[in-house]
C-alpha cells in the first residue's frame, strides 16, 4: 500500500492536561514512504527544509482509525537505575522483555502500530503476536504476571501520558531481570513511560541514531518531567536542610555498632560471616568492647542468618556484652525503584523500623563487603571520621574537574556552598546522631542529584542515548553508578567545614584488602575491584576453596582479610596451621597479633 509522506509530530503534549494524543498529520507533498516496510520508515528523516516548505496552512489533520494503516517502530522504556537507561521493548521467545537497543536492524524488536487511534494492539512485527498481559506467573517473581506475546485478542492498549494502560486495567511496567509487567497506573513511574520512535540516519554524525518520533516535542515533555521531579525533591531537600541536628542524649550509655543493610543474595551471607568471625576474634563482642553488630535484613534472607543473631524486639536490653540482631526490613530500592540498592545502607538508619539506633552513642555505617580492623578497639571518636581521597571526581593537580565541578554547581543551586570536601569514602564512624542525620541528608541529596544531574532529558539521557555518552562513562565525567557517593559527598559538605576536614588526620578506614600494609592501625578494611588477594570476585568463584593458609602473615592486611573470609566460611586448607602459629583460638585472641608482634 502506498500512502501520503506523513510528519512525524504524533504523541503531542498538552502541557494543560499532559496528555499524549496520538495524531496523524498528512502533509499535502508529493513525498512518500511506504508504510509497511521498517527500512523505508528508518530511512526517512524529518529535517529543517521539509519543516519550512510546508506551514501550518497546508497541513491537516486527518482521523482515519477506520483505515487499516500501521507503522514499524521501536518502543522503549527508561529503566530506573540501569545505565544506559533505555531499554527497547523485545519479544523474547513469547514473553515482552525490555534489553539492549540498537540502531541497525534488531530481531522482535518493532512493533505495528495503528495510526490514528488511541485504542490500538501492538503486533510484533518479526513474529505477527500480540502484545497481551497473561496470567502466567514470572519464576523468580510469583507475585507478578508476565506479559507475553501471543496469538491477539480482543483487548487493547491505551497511550497517555507516555503510559501504556491496558482496556482490562493497569499499565504496562518495566520489571527485574528484564521483565514486562503490568501494575496500577501511576504517572510519577519512570517504569512505566514508554516512547514510540525510530531509526534515522544522522548526516552530521554519518551514523544511525534511534530517536523519538519528533524530538523537538519530546525534548519538551523531557523538560516538563525533569522540572517536576525537580521541584519535588528541591522541597524535600529542603525540608531535611531546615531539620535541626539534634544534640546526643548525655543519658545513653556509651554503646558502638556497626549497622548494615543485608541483601538478599548469598554473597551477604558470606560477608556476615567473616564479620562475625572477626567480631569475636578481636573481643569486639566483649562486655568491656560493648559493640553490637546491627542487621537490617531483607525478609527472604532473614530466615537464613545465623544462630548468632537474634531479631530485635522493642524490649530487648542493650546492655552488656555485643550482640548481634536483626530487622526485617524491605529495601528502598525493592519499594521505589528510583533508588538504587546502594541507597539500602542508608535508609535503613532513618527507616522508621530503626528508631531504636538512638540507644547507641556511636554508630559505624558500612558496606558488607568489608572486615572489621583491629584499630575499631577501644575507639569511641568524638567527631566524624572518614577516609580521605577515595578519588571518583577525577580532579586533577589544581584541584578540578567536570565531576567537582558539577557537584558545586548542584549546591549552588540550591544556594549552598560546597566547602571544597571532595572524594569522600563510603563508611564512616562517629557519634550516633551524626551519622544518622548524615544518612538522612544523603537521602535527600540523591533524589535532589538523580533529578538535576541525570533527570529526564539531561546529556545523559538525550533523545539519541542507547549508550551512555563518552562524558557520562566512570572516569569521564559524570556517572550515575557512583551517585550515592555524590549524595554523601554533598550531605559532609553541609555538616562539615573545610577547617574540620583538613584537621582530621589521615585514618585508615576504607582500607583495601590487597597489598602488605600493617593490619594492626586499620579501623575498617573496604574489598575494592580487585582480582589480587583479597578478592571478592575470587571468593564468590570459589578460587580460594584449595588455597593454602600456611604462609599467611596474619599482620599484614591481605593475609588478615584471607584468614577471617576463608575460616569464616570453611574455605582453603591447613588453617589450623596458622592459627596455632598466631594463637588463634578463642575470642580476642586475634588481637594478640597486635600485641606480640610490636
């Protein structure tokens, strides 16, 4: 069938009732492109001279949903907290999945849409299925259906507000692993906007770019929802700003723990166990030591942790020797897949499940992934310490870079000042109500950055973005992977002045697991990406199930990492040979390296 050129200028915002009304413009040329062919549709481009040739005057608009006319194009979604954060919409074997976007031609990836129309079925274009919600369950997921593509029926799908609602109820959703779901409608869901576009030659890049049907609308309704969840989280940014730091209560007792956020996967398991084990071993769990280590566990592994920790309770004492508990608590990013899991660590120290953290004088917020040093004896810091110089802004002899640059710009537009405290590691110790009101304004300060650095729109979410751009990339410029180190960045620039980060002297928390370094001054060691000994990523391949302990010099900070994670977890062979040769038994007794050997 061969039919007039049309513009591409559907899907236009009413900026009143922002709605997506899908319209078709016929433009009264002699151009035209045949509509059932994808190469043709990709090919065509809209460009300036066109745009010229023919006013406002000489275009009309048609209704013809009673034709039987349909257009190849792609769909897309912008997945929360996956970079790059399109995702096209795929049929994978009979089930509607989101993954990769490209830009030549991409099996199961176009889908016919009716023009015309509002009410409307998407039909693979590859495989003639439609695209239809099921009852079938997904198998990691029970609780959510897939949404498969199938033999059509009788329903249909509605587009408004980039929303695609379905006649039976709920609104197409991007799930985990990859998944389509459907959930209740809510406009405020990046999940839940999908995109109609294209592929189209570039001249000026000599490449193909895939790109919203017209760009110049799509950049508005970009601005438009950038703007307000702008706005939203100015205010609550705000709001945490005007919250008076509360003093420490001088009725607590001194009481210390180390608070972390326990995902559901089994290399958190393994973590908890070496931290315990090292707990013990240093007499961190002593009466005189009276340091707890504090869980907040996902509901599916709560049942899975060791006999060592008990679930807290309102009336539980917090007295005496260490203890070990847990909270069952849903991670923010399992509740609102804006955050990332990262941001686990911290919402659990302002949940309202953690009340009770107000009980403790000093607080130790970290990852998992770490080990407790022997230096976490006997110190109860009176201020905030971190270690310095984690280097993710990439500054350079004088000080600058795009990345700094960038995080003042945030501040000042919210009129604070950034204090010049950049690089800032991710664990910290300190009294207990700093730390929590420092884990609430990183809060704050995420949502605030995800929507001013990277919100819809932003260079790297531009409308042409299947990759993430050369100034968007780790090492480059800005990253989206490392934004929870801006928010806390951001959060001690607000707390802390530059005299006190200067006057701090160098601590060694954060320490990597790798190298000879003594083991005996260290606070806190942090596993970074690493394949040299202590590697995580050699742990979890189960590298070190043979290795022999023999020859581990216990005082030095990789063989302290090995032994605590390979005795902890029943790996490597001949640990009892060590053990003995450092005294190894009982709890405390690692401190003694400490001790016999300056």
């Amino acid at each position: 069938m061969r039919c007039t050129c049309i513009r591409p200028s559907v899907f236009r915002f009413h900026a009143k009732h922002k709605l997506l009304l899908v319209t078709v413009v016929i433009l009264l040329s002699k151009l035209s492109i045949d509509m059932d062919y994808e190469e043709d549709w990709m090919n065509w481009r809209m460009n300036d001279t066109i745009r010229n040739d023919y006013k406002v005057e000489n275009v009309v608009t048609l209704n013809i949903s009673k034709m039987d006319t349909k257009i190849s194009l792609r769909l897309w979604v912008e997945v929360p907290m996956e970079f790059p954060w399109r995702k096209c919409v795929l049929d994978y074997n009979g089930v509607a999945a989101h993954g990769y976007c490209a830009t030549e031609r991409q099996d199961s990836a176009s889908w016919l849409v009716p023009i015309g129309t509002q009410q409307f079925q998407l039909v693979n274009v590859e495989n003639k299925r439609c695209m239809e919600p099921s009852n079938k369950p997904i198998p990691p997921h029970p609780q959510k259906n897939i949404v498969s593509v199938r033999d059509c029926g009788s329903g249909f799908w509605i587009y408004e507000r980039e929303m695609l609602k379905w006649s039976g109820g709920g609104c197409l959703t991007a799930y985990y692993d990859n998944y389509l779901v459907m959930s209740p409608c809510n406009p405020t869901f990046q999940e839940q906007r999908f995109e109609f576009g294209h592929v189209r030659f570039d001249i000026e890049k000599k490449q193909n770019s895939l790109l919203p049907l017209d760009v110049e609308n799509w950049r508005e309704r970009q601005n438009l929802l950038r703007n307000e969840e702008l706005k939203k989280s100015t205010e609550e940014l705000q709001k945490s700003l005007n919250e008076n730091l509360a003093p420490p209560n001088p009725a607590i007792e001194p009481r210390r723990a180390v608070v972390f956020y326990l995902d559901k996967n089994t290399d958190s398991l393994a973590y908890l166990a070496w931290w315990i084990l090292g707990w013990k071993l240093l007499g961190l769990n002593s009466e005189k030591e009276k340091f707890d280590i504090v869980l907040f566990s996902h509901p599916e592994m709560s049942m899975s942790l060791p006999s060592d920790c008990t679930e807290y309770r309102d009336d539980m004492s917090l007295e005496g020797a260490g203890k070990c508990i847990f909270v069952t608590l849903t991670g923010i990013s399992y509740r609102d897949h804006s955050y990332d899991s990262y941001m686990n660590s911290h919402e659990c120290l302002v949940n309202k499940k953690s009340k009770f953290l107000n009980k403790y004088s000093h607080i130790l917020r970290s990852d998992m992934d770490t080990f407790p040093g022997p230096a976490l004896l006997r110190t109860w810091p009176d201020r905030l310490v971190v270690s310095k110089m984690h280097a993710y802004t990439f500054r350079d002899e004088h000080g600058e870079s795009s990345i700094a640059t960038a995080l003042k710009d945030a501040m000042a537009n919210v009129g604070l000042t950034h204090q010049g405290i950049h690089d800032i590691c991710s664990s910290w110790i300190g009294p207990a109500h700093l730390i929590i009101r420092l884990s609430k304004l990183t809060m704050a300060f995420f949502n605030y950055l995800r929507s001013y650095l990277f919100g819809p729109g932003t260079k790297c979410r531009c409308a042409s973005c299947i990759h993430l751009p050369q100034d968007c990339q780790w090492g480059s410029g800005i990253y989206a992977g490392t934004l929870l180190l801006y928010a806390q960045e951001l959060a001690v620039n607000v707390l802390w002045s530059k005299s006190e980060y200067d006057s701090l002297p160098q601590v060694w928390m954060d320490h990597e697991s790798t190298g000879s370094d003594p083991v005996c001054n260290i606070l806190h060691i942090h596993i970074h990406h690493t394949d040299e000994d202590f590697s995580k990523f050699r742990f979890s391949l189960g590298r070190y199930k043979k290795y022999n302990l023999t020859n581990l010099d216990l005082t030095t900070v990789s063989g302290y990492s090995m032994y605590l994670a390979l005795k902890a977890n029943g790996q490597g062979v001949d640990e009892e040979v060590v053990s003995a040769k450092y005294r190894v038994g009982e709890d405390g007794s690692l401190a003694n390296i400490c001790i016999e050997n300056t």
